[in-house]
C-alpha cells in the first residue's frame, strides 16, 4: 500500500506540475486528516496581499488537498485574494462524516474570513465562510473547532484582529450558514509579525461536555478561560503569566488540566488550572 500511495503521489505532483505542487509557501506547514483528507497544505506564493502580519508579506494564492486515495485537489483562489494563514485546519463541523479544510483568506476589501472547503468529485470546493471583518488588512486567528456550548453540534471560535482589541468570536452552522452566537472583547492569539498562531487552547475543563476557550488577554500576560453558557461568554479563571511565546497547550492528567506554553526567553512554563 505505501508503494501504491508513494506512486499516486508522484503522478499526482507530475499532472498539477512540480512547481504548483511542491513550491511551498515560507513559514507554512502541512496539516494532517483523520479520516477521508490525509494532507492540506498551501502552495503559490505571491506578494499581492501586503499586509505581512505573519512574519512576512509572502502569502498563498492556492490550497492543496491530498486525499486518503492518494488524489491530489487543488483550488487556486483569484488574484486580489489570498490565504493568509499558515497551515489548513482540518474538521468535520457538519458532522457528516466528510472532512472539510478550513482556511483565513484575506482582500483588500474585506480583510479576513474563514472559510470551508471540501473534496467534490475531481476537485475542492468552497462550502462555508464567516462574514469577512468587512475592511482591508484586518486579520483573524482560527482557535479552533469543537462543542463549545454543549449541544451536539460543533462551532468555530477565532480571534478576530488580535492585534488590535481583538474579539473572540463563536460561530456556529445554521443550515447553510455560519452565524456568530457569542463574542467578546479583550483578547489576542498573536503578536504582529510572528509566525507563531497557537496561542489559544481548548478542552472541556470542567468535563460538563461543553469546551471551554484558554487564551490570552490583550497584553499576552493572562491567561483566561472561558465558558460559553446559553450564548454568553463567561469567565470562569483568569491568572497572571509570564508573557506569552508561542506554543500554548493544554495536557490532562489524572483529571487535572495544566496548561504550558513558551515566553520570550523560550523558557517552558506551565500553570495548573484549579478546580472550576
Ligand atoms: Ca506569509
Ligand atoms: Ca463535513
Ligand atoms: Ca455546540
Ligand atoms: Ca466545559
């Protein structure tokens, strides 16, 4: 089966041409699927979006999919947009047993949205977006996808404009339709120009079956976690850090969460949450 993978791999990267499919887009990284997507990944560069929070002014003008059949799907998106964004996330928010690859795109128009796309037929389709922040060179940082308010179906949460005054937002599927049920302001998953987006987590911390949001505040010098309860955002925790890095995790053990994360002297530094 590898060879047969390895083989599909190559035929693959000689349809599309080597230089769409191999010429990575810097800074950006390869997300792994769980179940019908093995591969997402950003390619063809372009400076056409210049707006350089991510470390650079260099930002993806395609998406590419690889199937667990080893078939590759592409979508190239038009000239005045851009993936800004560093590595596709990959989740299943309808539930149907098909993956769908989420990605910021950005304009000059609109700024950022995050958008939804899917494996149909031969090629990848666009499924569902968020209302763009509605002006140019204004970003959002995914947080990530998950039952936020406990009632069976998935949302997504994101920080919009984490640089300044960022929202922490909770979006949720009505039919079609990805509608905002909860936001609040005061909180940042990024610093200008860094390359590092995973400053938020998420877990159910206080195992009631809903997941609650750890992130930030606004100077990356608390952490605070928060619970959505009938489409409010609550703050059940807040305590002070060391400012934050990069790489902010969440680990469980024998029922207790700490959460760990790097400062700027890239020193590890980990915090228990009490009992909430
Ligand atoms: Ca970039
Ligand atoms: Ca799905
Ligand atoms: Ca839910
Ligand atoms: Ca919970």
């Amino acid at each position: 089966m590898f060879h047969i993978k390895y083989i599909f791999v190559f035929l693959s990267a000689f349809v599309y041409g080597n230089v769409i499919a191999t010429e990575r887009v810097p800074h950006t990284t390869i997300a792994n699927g769980l179940k019908s997507i093995s591969r997402a990944w950003f390619a063809e560069p372009t400076e056409r979006y210049p707006h350089g929070v991510l470390g650079d002014a260099i930002e993806a003008g395609s998406l590419f999919v690889e199937l667990d059949s080893g078939m590759v799907l592409n979508y190239r998106i038009p000239d005045e947009s851009v993936f800004e964004d560093l590595y596709p996330r990959i989740a299943d928010i309808d539930q149907n047993g098909e993956e769908e690859v989420w990605v910021v795109r950005s304009d000059r128009s609109n700024g950022a949205r995050l958008e939804a796309y899917v494996p149909n037929d031969n090629s990848l389709s666009f499924l569902y977006a968020t209302e763009p922040i509605g002006r140019g060179f204004r970003w959002l940082n995914p947080v990530g996808i998950a039952d936020f308010n406990g009632d069976g179906n998935l949302e997504v949460a994101y920080v919009q404009t984490p640089h300044i005054g960022g929202i922490l937002k909770v979006v949720a599927l009505k039919g079609s339709k990805l509608v905002t049920i909860a936001q609040g302001t005061g909180f940042s998953t990024h610093s200008i120009g860094s390359t590092h987006l995973d400053l938020a987590a998420i877990a159910d911390v206080d195992n009631d079956g809903a997941v609650e949001i750890i992130l930030p505040n606004q100077s990356h010098r608390e952490l605070v976690v928060i619970s959505l309860q009938k489409n409010t955002l609550v703050e059940r925790w807040r305590t002070s850090t060391e400012k934050i890095h990069s790489q902010l995790k969440i680990i469980e053990v024998n029922g207790r969460f700490t959460l760990t994360y790097r400062g700027y002297n890239e020193d590890q530094h980990s915090v228990i949450i009490p009992d909430l």
